[in-house]
C-alpha cells in the first residue's frame, strides 16, 4: 500500500484563546546537549561524547488580526513580578477528514513576546501578529 506524506498546511492549535486558527507554527524542535569527557589517563586523545540534557526552542503562533480579538495581548498580559499564566498548548496536524496525524503537546507555556504587524501603505497583505512561546516539555504523538 502506498502511504504518501501528509501535507502542513491543514493544522489546528489549542492555546486556551478563542480562535485556534493560525497562519504560521514555528519551532516544534527538540535539541539535546553533547557533553565532552576524556580522563587524563585515557589512551584516546579525543574525549568521550554523552547526552546532556534535552532543551525545546521557543514556539512561534502568527495569525491574522481580527477586530476584537485581543488574546494574545491578553495573555502575555498576566507577567506581574516572577509569575504568568501557564498553559498546555496542543498543536495538532491534521488529515482531510480534521482527525489528528501528530499531535504536539507543550507542558506549561507561556508568552515570552508579542509583536504588533508590520504596517505598510503599499502592502496588500493580511496583518499579522505574532505571540513566542516558552514551555517545558514538548511530547509527540502520531496517530
């Protein structure tokens, strides 16, 4: 049976606002630090390569400003002193039928910065907006 990969553009991300529809997700990446170890007596002249700890880049949502809808200024919002809103954002893609094929899930987000359109008299362009989010575990699922 053929299985042909499944197109990016047809996703879905629950964030806890009132729209789930976005433009454009970024930075769905899981890196893991190398750590270098060579004893002194080791016969090798090169050290020993292990995995350190695993870090997620910042996630980034852009979707089109539309009048009344001001959550992602909302959220990013709550920062007072050391505290914000924590959230579990979920991010799925999804096939023809609106069912999930993989399903990221961020454990405690929360924005780290917004930006505003980009306002030009001569563009033709939706504006758009941007919310960057932090969070501490990302987990993938395949259905």
């Amino acid at each position: 049976m053929l299985k042909f990969c499944q197109p990016a553009y047809h996703f879905s991300v629950d964030w806890g606002g009132t729209r789930i529809g976005f433009s454009e997700v970024s930075g769905l990446n899981i890196n893991i630090d190398v750590i270098e170890y060579r004893e002194g007596s080791s016969p090798e002249n090169s050290p020993t390569k292990m995995p350190g700890l695993r870090k997620f880049t910042n996630i980034t949502l852009k979707r089109g400003i539309v009048k009344g809808d001001n959550d992602f200024f909302n959220w990013i919002n709550t920062q007072q002193l050391n505290t914000i809103e924590r959230r579990d954002v979920v991010i799925k893609l999804l096939d023809e039928h609106h069912q999930p094929v993989v399903v990221w899930k961020l454990k405690n987000a929360f924005p780290v910065r917004y930006s505003g359109p980009l306002l030009q008299a001569h563009s033709s362009e939706v504006a758009i907006e941007e919310l960057e989010l932090t969070h501490d575990e990302i987990t993938v699922e395949t259905t």
